[in-house]
C-alpha cells in the first residue's frame, strides 16, 4: 500500500526526531498519542512504525495468561529494536504511577523479524499472578 506521507520512510535506526521529522511531525512528544491507537508515539518508533499513527497491527503487544508447571502466569508478547530505544516489561499490583518494577519478572527471546531493513526482537515477559493481580506494562526509553 501506498504510504500517506510524502518522505520516504525512515529506516529504524533513525533517531525519534528523524523519525517524527520524515512524516512531518518535528514537533511531536514522545508521549503523544494524537491517533488515540493507545500507543504513544515513542512506542510506535520503538515497536517499527512507519510513522507516527501508522503502526502495523502486527507488531502491537498481546498480552495472555497460561499455566506453566502448576503456576497461572501473565504473559506480555512484544517486539523491541536490538539497539537504540530500549523496551522493557515493568510489573505493578495497581494501574497507579508509583510501584511500577521489574521484580518477579521474566522475560524471553521468542524470535526475530525484519521491518524496514532492521531486525526487531519479538520477546515474552512473564509473571505469576498466583499471589494476586498483576499488571504488566511496556517502559519504552529513548536514547
């Protein structure tokens, strides 16, 4: 399909401001979420987009819940670069902003795939939820 942007597509190793720059979006934030997709902007660069708004479903995180060996576990499938923004599994007992950590968590590498000419990282963070609720959240960080 034909992109809706005049610039050729960015490859992902472009910085966040190339990035937003080559859709013409300079002056986007990186929390922005002006599509209300619910991904911010910062996480539609770090999971391959195109652009801002333009992100393929494909690369969206799933999250699931399963056994594993006699324990009920929360798992969050992802993708993220291998350099550049990092994206990691944060987990919490509430949705507030305090509490978020990485304890408990366990994350693995599922597989790689290639978008625009550079390889993401598809990845599964896990966490038991037998003690109680749990949530798990994607922290993307940009260098």
């Amino acid at each position: 399909s034909q992109s809706r942007y005049t610039n050729s597509p960015q490859p992902y190793d472009a910085t966040f401001g190339s990035w937003a720059s080559a859709a013409g979006q300079e002056s986007i934030a990186l929390n922005s979420d002006a599509d209300g997709n619910g991904l911010t902007a910062l996480l539609e660069y770090a999971y391959g987009a195109e652009a801002p708004g333009s992100i393929s479903r494909s690369l969206l995180p799933a999250s699931s819940t399963t056994n594993s060996g006699g324990t009920n576990q929360l798992v969050l499938t992802y993708f993220t670069r291998t350099s550049g923004v990092t994206v990691a599994p944060e987990v919490s007992t509430s949705l507030g902003t305090n509490g978020w950590g990485t304890n408990g968590v366990s994350t693995t590498l599922v597989g790689t795939v290639t978008t625009n000419g550079t390889t993401l990282e598809q990845r599964r963070a896990s966490v038991s939820i037998d003690e109680g609720r749990k949530f798990l959240r994607l922290k993307a960080t940009s260098p």
